[in-house]
C-alpha cells in the first residue's frame, strides 16, 4: 500500500499536540516546532554541498523537482537543464511507460494526449490482437472482475497469510505434532506481526477521530464567529492579528488550526488520514474480508494471466493519475504541469488496490508491459511479505532478459531495507538480482541536513539513490492538482528520466540507463543528514545525524541533466 501506518505517525503525534493546545488557556505558550534547517546557494550540478556556500532556504515552489535552485527551494533533479542540453536534437524514440498502480484517470487534461493506444485493438468486445486481453486500448485492470466491477478494497498480505494459519492453530498449545512445526512457528510470528500492525491501526484511527472532532470544531467556531461557510488561510491571520477582543472558543480554534498548519498539516490531512486509517480497520486488518472472488480468476493457480478487464480508471485513481503526471504530463499543451520525459506514452496497469497488491498480479503486469512494448515500468508499491516471490522473480527475470528497466519505489516507513525488505525486490530467491533494477529513496526540497524525506526508507546495499519526493505537484482525477508526498513521487522521476534517456539515446541498454542515472546521481555521500525517522521522538527533534552516503549505493540524488551530459559524451566517443 503506497501510505503505510508509519507514515502517519507523525501526522498523529503533532495533531495529539493540537488537541492539548485547544484545552490550554489563550496566552499558553504551544510546544516548540523544529528549527529551519540552513538552505544552500545554488551550485553547478557537479559541485557537492560541501562546496556550496549557505544561504537561506525560502520554501518549495510548485514543480521545484524539475529543477536545482536552492534559493527558491528546488533540490529538484535538474530536469529543465537536461532539456537545455538537448536544444537542438530530436528525440530518435517515443518511449512506452508502464505504470503498474492503483488505475489513471485517462481523460485528464494532461494526460489523454500522452497515453499509449494499443495499435492493434479496437473497443469491440473483441480480442482484436489475440494477446487474451479483449479492449485492452490502454493497457489492463488484474484486480477487476468479468463484468466490469473492481477491487477498491483488499487485506494486507500478513493479513492473508495469517487467517488460514490462525484458523488451523489458534488455541492450539505448543505442543504440535513433529511435522506442523514449521507452520506452527509461521503463525506464531504471524499472528505477532499481525496484532501489533493491527492495534496500531485501531489505536491511531481511535485518537484521529477524536483529533477529526477537535479540527471539525474549531472550524465550526469559526465559521458561527465570521458568519461565513468557509474559512480561509486570509480568515484565519486577519483572525489572529485583530485588536478586537475575539471569544475564548475563537481564538483557541485559531490556535489550533494554526498549529497545523505551521506543521505542514491542513484539516483536510487529518480527514484524509481517518479515512486511509478507517480503510486499514475495516478492509487491511479484517480476517474475514476477502474480495477476490470478485475477479474470477483462479487465485489457486499463480501461472494464470488471462482474467480482469480493460477498465484502466477503477473506482480511485488517485495515486495512479498523480504518478502517471510526474512521469508525462503533457510538455506541449500549456496546461497544468510538465511531465519528466517527453517523448513517450504511459500504459497503465491496474493492479494495486486499497490495501497490499497481489504478488500474481505484480507478475503478470509486468510481464503484460514487456510484451507490449514498455521500456520502462513504474512501480509505486510495495509490502512487508511476498508469498508468491517466485512468480514475480521469474516476471522480473522475463522483463530483464528483454532489456526493460523496472524502477521501484523503496517505501515510506522510514526503515532500513538492508535489514526490512519491502517487495517486490532485486533479489532473487537464488541470491542473485536483477540488473535492470533501480531502488528509489525520496528526497526533499529543503536539503541540507533535510535532504531525505523524513519517511523515506533507505539502504546502503538495497536503495540506489534519491529523488524528488516531497511536495510534488501533479495530476488527478477530472483534471485537477494536487501536492504528494512519498517515495510513490520518487520512483516516477526517476522512471521519467529513464525513458528521457530512451527517447534520445534508444541504443542505451537498460542496464547502462541504471549505470547512467547512478553515477551521475549528485553527490551528497558526505553531507550529514538527518536520519529518516517518522517516530514521536524524531518529531519532537531527537533525531541523529548521518552521512547521506550510508542510505544508498550512490549516496546521490538523482540528476538528469548529469545523465544526458553522460550520455552525450558517451555517443560522441570514438
């Protein structure tokens, strides 16, 4: 699932904070917000930080991922440079991009003009190519059923693998017979991983409910004061500045909206995280719930590839839209925002629900992008087990031995993958890994000390380098905008300055893209960063300090303009 319970920690720990902030008496001082970390000036992008004069960070601007100016908050990956380099030349390719997620809203603004159109499909009913996936114009939904429903909703992946074992064991003693022994110790750590995650989740949708209440409040006391039925940022400092004697409830509720916001926290963040923490509750974490019925498939059978259906949208395509728009979003139209990569066309692959993506599905969404001609596949996901491993091992083994380049998101709960995989990975099960694999952290606008995003997972041998991933504006649904965060931002940056690099050096193997994208990647090795860290402790400012370059392999942050100067000189070479 792209926002795992970690993520929200934080969220929950400062929204806590506002709650005691409300009950305090008006002059009560409210608890100290961490410091401004120093900003840089904006260097040559083969200059380290260490280099780097300092200057004052001013905040991040919308689209500050495509570009590298400190000064204006934009520790982004150098994109507008890399087109400035390639003034001149025209693209030798369009390249196809699979986006394997939650569904993409096809008729976005910014969206429609760059989506790939199976040229051998009509919308008849019919399967016109003969590839078993009938009105697959724009590529195909796993996790929909025969008569066009959906999977909105599914359980996480320890969720699935501990009902059968809960069923088959609970209230048994230790005592088992010889040959259940070894099941009997997976249920046991099972059942250990599943009720921690799952009192976690109730607890935290308990408390935000109450923070809901407190939020919905302090807006209703507003609004009742102003007479109004909305309230503005303007509303809310004309509030705060005003000589005139303001209510108690009033001015608390300013208080605490305010103290939100000054964290980065909007009302609608606190709405938004009881309802993904509700779905958690009452989908992620149920043993009785069980959806996939609905697609009809076999799902005792992880070789099957021909179920779900061509409904690409499905009923929540936001995740998907806002990550198909980092990679495309139209550079020609005027409208809205610029996508990484120009030329090139997004597939989508419906695969991944409310809830953990099925390792069956992941297989059989990248096997369907090789075979229809993606170079490049996009992958905002991720969970903590993959029971059917090597299903997606032999699609990963299929797409890398046709030269497709898979780029990963490496996850938000700010764990070391070093130690915590998060699947699907690089490894196979025999101990070898794919070379046409690219593992992404997420990095932020502030730098500095703040370059990696506070939730980003990282590893010093498992993720391969940085990349915007922190307030990125891109689309969604009916052609709207909107800013996220996540290494689900990341991955698609990265993935976009891949089929960049396909579109105008399309002799490029997949293997010298990832080459490429690591060793031109920005070098921090040495900045001292702090740790990522969603703990209450890492919010209150109790974080340590360490060198960038124990995160990932390259110790870098991506750096397109780097690439194609790269790239350049590499077909310039005798």
């Amino acid at each position: 699932m792209p926002c795992r319970i970690a993520r929200l920690a934080g969220l929950l720990l400062l929204s806590v904070l506002a709650i005691d902030a409300l009950a305090q008496p008006v002059d009560a001082p409210t608890a100290p917000t961490a410091p401004e970390p120093p900003g840089v000036e904006a260097v040559p992008a083969d200059t380290t930080y260490a280099d780097a004069p300092v200057g004052e960070a001013v905040g991040p601007i919308s689209g500050w991922h495509l570009d590298f100016d400190p000064d204006l908050g934009a520790w982004g990956a150098n994109v507008t440079a890399a087109y400035a380099l390639l003034t001149g030349r025209a693209p030798m390719d369009t390249v196809v991009v699979a986006v394997i997620d939650s569904g993409v809203d096809i008729a976005h603004e910014d969206l429609r003009g760059v989506l790939w159109i199976n040229p051998d499909e009509l919308r008849n009913g019919a399967d016109d190519d003969g590839n078993g996936y009938a009105d697959d114009l724009h590529g195909w939904n796993f996790i929909g059923g025969p008569d066009s429903t959906h999977i909105e909703f599914d359980t996480y992946e320890v969720t699935r693998l501990y009902a059968p074992l809960r069923e088959r064991f609970e209230g048994t003693s230790s005592s088992v017979a010889p040959e259940d022994s070894v099941d009997y110790a997976r249920y046991l750590e099972l059942r250990a991983g599943y009720e921690t995650e799952a009192a976690e989740a109730r607890q935290l949708y308990v408390q935000l409910q109450q923070i809901q209440g407190v939020v919905e409040q302090s807006m209703q006391a507003i609004k009742k004061y102003l007479g109004t039925d909305t309230v503005t940022p303007e509303d809310r400092v004309a509030l705060a500045e005003s000589a005139m004697p303001l209510p108690m409830d009033v001015r608390q509720a300013v208080g605490v909206l305010d103290y939100l916001d000054e964290n980065g926290i909007s009302a609608e963040d606190v709405l938004d995280a009881a309802e993904q923490l509700q779905a958690q509750v009452d989908y992620g974490y149920n043993l009785d719930f069980d959806p996939r019925p609905l697609v009809g498939d076999d799902y005792s059978d992880p070789t099957e590839r021909l179920y779900g259906n061509a409904d690409v949208y499905g009923p929540a395509a936001d995740h998907g839209t806002h990550v198909a728009g980092i990679i495309a979003a139209d550079r020609t139209n005027e409208l809205g925002i610029a996508g990484v990569a120009a030329p090139v066309q997004i597939m989508v692959l419906r695969t991944v629900p409310d809830g953990d993506e099925r390792d069956k599905d992941v297989a059989n969404a990248i096997r369907y992008a090789v075979d229809n001609g993606a170079r490049v596949v996009n992958m905002s996901f991720g969970k903590g087990y993959s029971p059917q491993k090597e299903v997606v091992d032999a699609a990963v083994r299929y797409a890398e031995e046709q030269g497709v380049l898979l780029v990963h998101a490496a996850g938000n709960s700010a764990e070391d993958l070093d130690v915590t995989p998060n699947f699907p990975t690089r490894r196979y099960l025999d101990g070898t890994e794919a070379a046409n694999w690219i593992e992404v952290g997420a990095s932020s606008w502030e730098g500095g000390a703040a370059l990696p995003a506070s939730f980003s997972n990282y590893g010093q041998t498992t993720v391969d380098l940085f990349a915007p991933g922190v307030a990125i504006n891109s689309t969604t649904p009916e052609s709207t905008y909107a800013e996220n965060d996540g290494t689900s931002m990341a991955a698609p940056v990265v993935a976009g300055a891949a089929a960049l690099l396909f579109a105008y050096f399309p002799a490029l193997t997949a293997e010298e893209v990832r080459t490429i994208l690591m060793d031109t990647a920005s070098d921090y090795a040495d900045l001292m960063v702090t740790k990522p860290d969603e703990s209450p402790m890492a919010r209150m400012g109790v974080t340590p300090q360490v060198p960038f370059g124990t995160l990932s392999v390259s110790g870098g942050v991506l750096n397109v303009a780097a690439a194609v100067e790269a790239a350049i000189a590499r077909e310039e070479a005798p």
